[in-house]
C-alpha cells in the first residue's frame, strides 16, 4: 500500500467543482423557466424546489485512508461506500477519497484483509483521517518477546498477555498490579493491604528463587519503572516473561520474570476525545466485631481470678454499665461504630488522541482520590502522560514520551504513642474508656478519656495527633528515534531520564490533655512540624538493530543491542550497568522454529574480576499443523511443541558489598568487604504446548518448568563458636518446579458471545544447598530439604485438660506422668509436644510446618454479551496456603502495655464449664500461649469473586446524533464475595490488628467518547 507519486487528484479535484457549480446552475436556469411559464403547473414547481433543495443540502467529504503502521502508509483502492445506499468511491494512489452524502450518512471503510471502519458525517470535511487495522488470526498476532515484537507463528517463549479489556478497563483497581490477579497463569499474586495509596499487590512469578529480592523486572515502554503509579487507562498491553528464551535479553536483571508494559500512543485519524471515570464506596472485607463493656469488664475479672487475684470491676460497676446510666463514669464505648466509615474512591481520566501521517499523539490526565476507613488517612493521585510520535521522514520517526505522577499519601500521626499506629489503638483500647467528654459552658478545653501512657486514645489521636503526609513527584521523559534503513534493516535508540522526589512532612499543634473530673494535667502533646526530602534519578542509554530476512521458505530474525544505565539513590549511593545482546529467530517453511539468545552485563555491584555476566539461552519450537500430514485434520487449527533452556542472573544486593570499609578515626574495620561476590544465577527448562481447535473456539496452553538458583547471594548468620562480624557471599541451591494450564472457550450463538477464560498453576519449591545453614529466623527457617521461609513452630495437641493433672499434698496441680508442661501452666493453656524426649518443652522441639506459599493458584473468567449488554465475572483462588493467628487474634485478652479487646469470637474460650473451647483460658497476659505454635494453624486456601461487572453500550446509530461516537454504562462489584474456610480474617491478607484491612468496592461509571 505505498503512495505512488501522481496528479490526479490534482485533476480530479477541480472537475468534480465544476461539474458540480454546472449542475446546480443548469437546475437554477431551468426552475426560472418553468417558474415563467404560465402554463406550469404548481406541482411542477415543487418538485423542482426539492430537487435544488436536495443538491445544496449535499455535503462533500474529502480525506485520506492510512494503514495503521508505526509509519503509516496511504492505501489504494479501499472502498468507501454509503451504508444503505447504492453510492461509494475507492482511494486513489495516495490514498484520497472525494464523496458527497447527505448528514447522517455513514461512510463505510473496507479493504480485504482489513477491520472495517465506520464514520458518520455530521458536516463537511476537507480533510478526513482513517486508519484501518489489519484483521490478523491468532497465529498472526503481534505479541511482546522482551525488546522486539514477534509474530506467535514463531514464537518460542512462555509468554502470557493480561486482558485489558478484561482485568484493566474500568475497573476500579487503584494499582495495576492489582490487575495481574487472576488473568495469567504461573504467576501468584497477593495482596496484603487495602491501604490508601499502600495497597499495592506483590508479585511471585513461578516461585520465590532467593533468599533476597523475588520482585520481578517492571518496564514500562523499556524503562524500569513502578507500574502501581500508572494511570490504567493508558495501558495499551501488559506481558509477563516468564521462561528463559523470554527474558534472557535481559539478563541480569530477569531471574524473577519480566513484566512488560507498553503504554497507548496514538493513531491516525481523527482526533478523538475519550472520558473514563467511576465513583464507589469501598468496605473492609472483614470487620472485627469487639465485645460490649459488661462482657470486657467480665472477662478481665475472671483473668485476674485464673491467676488468683482479685476482680477489677465491681458487680455495681458492671450492673451500672450495662443499664448505660452514667456513660461518663461507666462507658460503653463502640469504637469500630465511632471511628470507621466507608470508604469513598473516584477515579477520572481524559485522554485525547489522533494525528496524521506527519505527527500523531495520546495525551492523557488522570485524578484518583481514595479517603480511608477512618479520618486523616487519604491518597490523591495526579499522572499526566504524553505520548508523541513525529515522522521526520518517510523512513525516519522518532517517539517523544513525557510522564508526570504526583501523588499524595496521608496517615494519621502516632509520633507519641510508641510507634503504635492507628489500627493498633484501635483493637487494644477496651470500651470501658470515655471516647470524648461532652463540652461545657464557659470551659474552653476538648477532654478525652484517658487511656494508656501519654494518651493512647484513638480519637484524640484522630484530631489532635496532626498527620503524616508523604508527597512524591515521579518526571520522566523517553526518546525513541527509529530509522528504517532499508525494509528489512531498522535501526531504533532510546534515551530516558527520570527524577523522582519524595517529601515527607508531619503537622500537629500542640494540645494539652487534662481530666475531666478534677481538671488536673494528664499528657502535653507539643507541636511538630517536621519534614524530610529525598531525590533519586535513573538515565538510560541504549541502541538496537534488527534485521528481517524471507526468503522461499526461509525466515530469520536478527536483533542486537547495547545499552548504560546509571542510577543515583542519593548524593553518594550511586550504581550503574552496561549491557549488550544479540538474538536470533530462524523458521523454516513456517514449521520449524530455532532461537538463541546472549546478553552481558555488566555490574558496579561486584569487584573488579566477577562484574560481567554472561547470560545465553536457546529454544526450539515445532508447528506441527504446518505440516502436510495435519491438513486433513479440521478440528486442530494450531499445534505447536515448544522447549528452552537458559541462564539468567540476579544482582539484587546492596552496594559496595565487595569493598571493606575502615572507621578513619580508629582504624577498625566496620564492613566486612567480599571482593569475590558475584552474579547469582538461574538455569531454567520449559517445556510446553500451543493447541487451537474447532476454528479458534477452544485455545490451550500447557507448560512444564523446572528452575534452579545457584550462587544465591545471602549473609550468612555468625559462627556460635566465634566469629567478628557477616558479610555476603555466593552460596545455596534453591528449585522451583511446576506447572501451567490455562484454557480459552470462546462461542457466538446469533447475538449472544460466550466465553470462559480460567487457568491454572502449581509450583514446589525447595532449598537443595545451604551453606552454614539452617538459617532460624525465630518462627520461620531456611533449611535444606524445605521451602524458603518454611514456618518453624511448636507442634501441639490441644488444650491441657483437668485430666492432665493431679493435685499434690501442697494443693498445686502436678502434670501426669507423660505430659509435658511449661512451668506455670494449667488446664486450659496449649498442650505443647515435647518432640525430641528431653521431658521440656524448649526451642529444640520446633518442627517445619509448611510455608505461605499456595499449591495451587487458579481463576476462571467468564464472559457473556447480548447486543448492548455485558456482563463479566472473575474467579481467583489458591489452595494449599497455610497461615498462622497472631496479635489481637489469637490472644482473647490482654492488659499488660500492649494490650489487646476481645472480639466476639474470642467468646469460645476454655472454662472447667467448656472444655472443648478454640481459645485457651483467660489471663491478664497471653504468657506461653503465644509461643507461634501450629494450634494457632488455620487453612488460608479461599475462592474470591474478583468483580462482578455489569454495563450497557449504547448503539451508535443513537449516540451518534449527539456527536458521541461511544457511551458505556457500567456497575462493577469488586472483591465481593469469598469461600473460605477462614472467617476471622481476611484469607488472602492474612493481616493482624495492625494491617489495614482488605477492601471490596461497589462502583458505577461511564465511558464516553467524542
């Protein structure tokens, strides 16, 4: 579809003008005439009025048809017909058209091998702008490989893409890594926390593989960047790499996975203008539910009598409180009603985009606001992103991105209570304490009900605490110049620079707390206004050349490259990378597929003799419905066998851990320095299976892996024996083994659409060498033969009975023969194993239970549209996680300084009266009943509804009429329902009383376009 250099438009231009300014001045002689014969009827001239009338109401249309390209070409020859009508034009040799229709026409743009275009005519134009999009099947679609593009026939690598329209679009996530979970199978995704501006998922893809950082590689547009702070409307894909033959261009940095994020750019055409915006109310998946003071008030008495000691609160006391006659001296307070609200969350984007062959661009703003479960805590999100691409030449465009993100996070202030923070007050303070006085005439002072040390009273927190601000400022600029040498040579460069600036600001006035009775001082709060700044900034320099060779039934692709990066964390932490990489693509007669792959990099991380890397990978793949003996087999469209081996690296460690530092004023050595510190490195194999059958109806992707780290960069602890001080070294063996399955159902039944899109995934792992281990983190282990972070606990077997004991001559109960107690315990308190048979119970009787990690992660997509409407449902689960009850949640009371309020399910406590209680008996301090022990074990695997999405698409042949090319409405229900056997906590945030809890929002929103 090249332009060939021509003048007929030059010609045909001025004499369809004229033949036109003829017709209509033939007509206007004619209508005289007759208008002057006495003869003519009255009927005669009317018709001749309408047909005058029709001519001038023609609206002339005149443009130019692009092939959507980086470098878009004219097109020649595509048909441009009126719908409904018997009247159409083609473009010439440059791709111009020149028609005239009557309003409310659409123009119908067509072109084998092309997506129709539509266009309705509202006025007249001189210079209309289409694209028309290729229509490529499955095996011709354009997928993500790392730094190139590849088509999927020749594809190698295990490589999954993110729905957009499915996970992204509309959706009220307020990260994008929020995106990830649910749609891509291998990958497992968590989320801790629904904090305002902190609920960020984390990401595992294919297992943890060090004891270090596991956090994949984030680009976005080439460039490593946190993806939580993009605006989701501007995504055009997301790609996860996830084998070796993937991710090994980029080397080093590649050990964990690849994420890869392309953002939109804009299009030729005309210039559109796009609003997405919704608004909801968000909840907490999980609400604690605090018992009432008289059931507190009776709970500590009888704590205080397990030990032998006298009741706290009176029979009066108790009596007075639950008939609420005198609130202020005996309160019930309702903390969880007083304090926490729902969450309000709105999120607004305004893009426009267009362009010509020239210059095209997306511009895009984006503001989200979420306030949070309670007052001072907000986040505000501001990004602006302008995505630009100018054709300098025919052959020579050059991409010019600008990025800038502010966003705004806000906590209350704890500055003066401990470090404790807000969520911690709030499950610790019982309701026996006065939240506020009632004001009094005459008195200027607020008085709040003391509680704690220095005033650890929630609301007085709330409003006389001030707040912690964190404000980040994130600007980035990317070039992207691309010179197309010859049509099978191109050569692309890009550099990028990004600044980033953080500051942290705390507010509060100083407030004096006296009581209310007697009026004397309790606690001075003085004034603070502190703050704090930090800036870092990351450059990017890097070239490529890639070159295309077809010929017969041969075809090779070639890429190799060389890039520098250098970041400054501060004024004196500074590292930087210089990398290079060739890649190789060769398939014969579309059928057989061979790759390899080599990148270098580089570190300023290691010493001078291990900076350099070296990381190559090789696959095979084979199309095996390409071939002659397939033909006749109609059920199976694709069927491809594929398998790549590869090393790839890791260097996440801090900086200059090769260098020995000397304190100047002594002469002693401060760090201990390991000049042979190098790469740590992960050897993959994949195995796996691309099959479409019945036309596309049915899609299945398989995939065995087997991945093993070796030279994992660790401190081992120190010697029992001796030993000065720790320092990293190259040791340990970690494998991750499992497996990928995911299946696509897509079917049309008239105006109904179907589809079911679910996946699932296992993945074992396991430390095979550990040097000087195990390594006891105090309840978690790394030791050979287990899972990394393997939960190291106390076994139990239930609760110590009163038939477990015997009373001696003294009075004091006495263990049975065979039971083995910690002093000081009784019936009621956990009954520990004494696992080895040394008669105590000691930290030598803990034993790997498990980790944290799932088996089995799966979800399952469903789809179904009629006409107008669609409705979506996501299901996302994992099975075999085992968690552990801690804090507030396994403790029913506590009094001591880090005290804890009893939740209603704490009720089943063990009594003489109920021996068959969850909880042990009560105390004033939890003593050896919160040792982390698997009585505390609970089964995390759960079944969430992601979203449930609901909305309506308005025919365009009504919004058109009001100059709307598009309007969506739509309902969406996110987190709303979950099975699990757990239903004390949130299953999936596994959090205690000081984790923000999980949220589920409900949400509407439109989606208009001009």
């Amino acid at each position: 579809m090249r332009k060939t250099k021509t003048n007929c438009a030059n010609v045909i231009f001025p004499l369809r003008h004229y033949s036109l300014f003829w017709g209509i001045t033939g007509i206007s002689l004619l209508g005289a005439a007759n208008a002057s014969a006495e003869n003519v009827s009255e009927q005669s001239s009317e018709k001749v009025s309408s047909v005058l009338q029709s001519v001038q109401s023609k609206l002339r249309i005149r443009g130019q048809v692009y092939e959507k390209l980086a470098n878009p070409m004219p097109m020649v020859g595509v048909n441009i017909t009126v719908k409904g009508k018997p009247v159409g034009v083609t473009t010439d040799m440059d791709g111009i058209f020149d028609i005239e229709v009557d309003k409310g026409d659409v123009l119908v743009f067509s072109f084998i091998g092309f997506k129709t275009a539509e266009y309705r005519v509202e006025r007249r134009e001189a210079n209309l702008v289409i694209s028309l999009e290729e229509d490529v099947n499955t095996l011709n679609e354009v997928v993500v490989t790392g730094i190139s593009e590849e088509r999927k026939l020749n594809s190698i690598s295990a490589i999954s893409q993110v729905k957009i329209e499915a996970n992204v679009v509309n959706k009220p996530i307020t990260s994008l890594s929020q995106a990830l979970q649910g749609g891509i199978t291998g990958i497992s995704v968590s989320q801790g926390s629904g904090l305002p501006g902190g609920d960020a998922a984390t990401i595992k893809i294919r297992g943890i593989s060090t004891i270090g950082n596991s956090d994949p590689l984030v680009l976005v547009d080439g460039i490593p960047m946190d993806m939580n702070q993009l605006d989701p409307n501007t995504i055009e894909s997301v790609t996860v790499l996830k084998d070796a033959a993937a991710a090994a261009v980029y080397g080093s940095r590649a050990a964990n996975g690849v994420i890869v994020v392309k953002t939109r750019r804009g299009d030729v055409g005309k210039v559109t203008v796009n609003y997405s915006g919704y608004g909801g109310v968000q909840k907490a998946t999980y609400m604690p539910e605090f018992v009432n003071a008289p059931t507190y008030m009776r709970m500590v008495n009888e704590a205080y009598g397990n030990i032998g000691g006298d009741p706290v609160y009176s029979s009066s006391a108790i009596a007075t409180t639950e008939a609420g006659t005198d609130p202020l001296h005996y309160p019930n307070t309702d903390w969880m009603d007083l304090l926490w609200k729902n969450q309000v969350l709105q999120n607004h984007s305004l893009s426009i985009s267009g362009g010509n062959n020239v210059a095209r661009f997306a511009i895009t703003g984006n503001y989200l606001k979420q306030d949070g479960f309670m007052d001072n805590y907000d986040y505000n999100r501001l990004n602006l992103r302008a995505n630009t691409t100018v054709n300098l030449r025919e052959n020579i465009s050059v991409d010019v991105d600008l990025n800038m993100i502010r966003s705004s996070q806000r906590t209350p202030s704890v500055a003066d209570s401990g470090g404790l923070d807000m969520l911690y007050l709030l499950y610790g303070i019982p309701p026996t304490i006065v939240s506020k006085y009632p004001e009094r005439e005459n008195d200027p002072n607020t008085y709040y009900g003391n509680y704690g040390s220095n005033m650890q009273n929630p609301l007085a927190q709330l409003e006389q605490g001030g707040y912690t601000q964190n404000v980040t400022d994130n600007i980035s600029v990317n070039l992207q110049p691309r010179w197309t040498i010859i049509p099978s040579l191109t050569w692309r460069g890009q550099f990028s620079y990004r600044v980033n600036s953080s500051t942290k600001k705390e507010e509060r006035h100083a407030f004096n707390f006296f009581d209310y009775d007697n009026g004397q001082l309790l606690a001075t709060w003085g004034n603070r206004f502190a703050a704090g700044l930090t800036r870092s900034s990351y450059y990017y320099l890097g070239t490529t050349l890639e070159y295309t060779l077809e010929r017969d039934k041969h075809r090779l692709f070639a890429i190799g490259g060389t890039n520098v990066e250098l970041n400054n964390s501060d004024a004196w932490n500074e590292y930087s990378m210089h990398s290079a990489f060739i890649k190789a693509n060769y398939t014969f007669n579309d059928r057989y597929l061979l790759e390899g792959t080599l990148r270098v990099d580089g570190s300023s991380r290691f010493g001078k003799k291990h900076k350099y890397g070296y990381f190559p990978s090789v696959g095979l793949g084979w199309n095996i419905s390409e071939e002659s003996f397939m033909k006749d087999i109609k059920e199976i469209n694709n069927l491809k066998l594929r398998a790549s081996y590869g090393q790839l690296g890791n260097e996440n460690i801090g900086l200059y851990k090769y260098q020995t530092l000397i304190d100047p004023g002594n002469g002693n050595e401060t760090t201990f320095g390991n000049p042979d510190i190098s790469w740590e490195k992960v050897n993959m194999f994949d195995i796996g299976a691309d099959i479409s059958l019945f036309n596309g109806m049915i899609d299945i992707v398989f995939d065995y892996y087997d991945k093993r780290t070796s030279d994992i960069l660790l401190t081992p602890p120190n010697s029992m024996v001796g030993g000065m001080g720790t320092t990293t070294i190259n040791a340990g063996r970690v494998n991750n083994k499992g497996w990928e399955l995911s299946v696509n159902v897509a079917k049309k039944f008239g105006d109904w659409d179907f589809s079911v899109y679910g996946g699932v995934s296992q993945n074992k792992n396991k430390i095979t060498d550990l040097l000087g281990g195990p390594y006891d983190n105090g309840n978690s282990i790394h030791t050979e033969g287990h899972a990394l972070n393997s939960f190291y606990m106390y076994k139990s077997k239930g609760l110590l009975q009163e038939d477990d004991f015997t009373t001696g001559a003294d009075g004091t109960l006495v263990p049975k023969e065979g039971v083995v107690i910690i002093d000081g315990q009784k019936p009621g308190d956990i009954h520990y194993v004494d696992v080895n048979g040394d008669k105590a119970i000691t930290a030598d009787d803990r034993v790997i239970m498990g980790n944290s990690e799932p088996k089995f992660n799966y979800f399952a997509n469903i789809t179904a549209r009629w006409k107008g409407i669609d409705l979506e449902i996501l299901f996302q689960g994992v099975r075999g996680v085992e968690a552990y009850y801690g804090g507030n949640f396994a403790v029913p009371l506590r009094l001591d300084g880090n005290s804890t309020t009893p939740q209603e399910f704490h009720l089943d406590y063990w009594t003489p009266e109920n021996p068959g209680a969850f909880f042990p008996r009560l105390t004033p301090t939890p003593g050896n009943n919160s040792l982390s022990s698997d009585y505390w074990k609970f089964d995390a695997s759960y079944c969430r509804v992601k979203y449930i999405q609901l909305g309506y698409t308005f025919k365009q042949d009504w919004t058109r009429k009001f100059f709307v090319n598009n309007l969506r409405l739509f309902v969406n229900f996110q987190n709303p329902f979950t099975l699990s056997a757990e239903s004390r906590v949130d299953p999936e945030g596994r959090g205690g009383h000081t984790t923000y809890p999980m949220v589920k929002t409900y949400s509407a929103g439109l989606n208009i376009t001009f």
